[in-house]
C-alpha cells in the first residue's frame, strides 16, 4: 500500500497515517538462504563432522576447494557461529606469567651466617636454570 502510493505521499506520512513506525515499513527480513549457500552450509558441516571437530575455518577452506566450492574464510567462520560449530583445537595463546607466584616473604634466619654448630641444622639449596635445546630445565 505504502509502495503503491509513494508516488503521491511521503512514506513518513503514509507511516504515521496508518500508525506504523518507518522503521517497520524499511525493515527487511532476512531472505531465504537460496540453493549455492544451503549447499556451502551442508558442506562446512560435514567437513567439519568428518575432522571429528578439529578443523577450522582455514582446513575447511582448503577442504572446500577440492569439492569446487569456493567461500571466504570469513563466510565459514559466520556458518561455523550460526551452528555452533567450534574447533578442539585452537591456535595456542600467550600466557603471561603471574608476578605475584613466588612472591611470599622470608625470614632471613641465617643472616649470612652460613657456619653452623651442629650438622644439617640449616640446609642451603640454590635452584638454577639452564637453557638446553631451546627449552628452561
């Protein structure tokens, strides 16, 4: 009715004519997802059943190029969302390390007193680390 007529009206007073919020009329719903993305749907999910859910947008990609389908990294991660479709593994993250872990205060019973009467009274350790094929031991 209001398209009808746009011609002659404005839609902001056909809206407020008939009551109805501008917003409603230029509100559009979502389309039907048509044939090609129904068939890219059906395949982002089966790649991703057949990894037993360890692929990720970039192997499903990789997976969707030898079936000749072709979709941006992007539009598999939005699938993916849509269907709640999340990897096991994931890219590891930086862990900082807490500051605060050894931070407890110690008396210093010795006071660099380091002679002492009886045997074992006071044992010392020092813990040191080295670095060995690229990893701290």
């Amino acid at each position: 009715m209001i398209r009808n007529n746009a011609h002659k009206y404005s839609v902001s007073a056909m809206c407020e004519v008939l009551q109805l919020p501008r917003s409603t009329y230029y509100y559009k719903s979502e389309p039907a997802a048509n044939e090609e993305e129904q068939r890219l749907e059906d395949a982002v999910r089966d790649i991703f059943a057949a990894s037993r859910n360890n692929y990720g947008t970039r192997k499903i990609k990789v997976e969707l190029g030898k079936r000749a389908l072709l979709a941006s990294r992007r539009k598999i991660g939005q699938i993916m969302s849509k269907h709640g479709l999340v990897s096991k593994y994931t890219v590891a993250q930086y862990k900082s390390v807490k500051s605060d872990s050894n931070e407890a205060i110690v008396k210093n019973v010795l006071q660099r007193e380091f002679d002492q009467d009886e045997p074992y009274a006071v044992v010392i350790s020092d813990l040191t680390y080295e670095r060995v094929a690229g990893n701290w031991h």
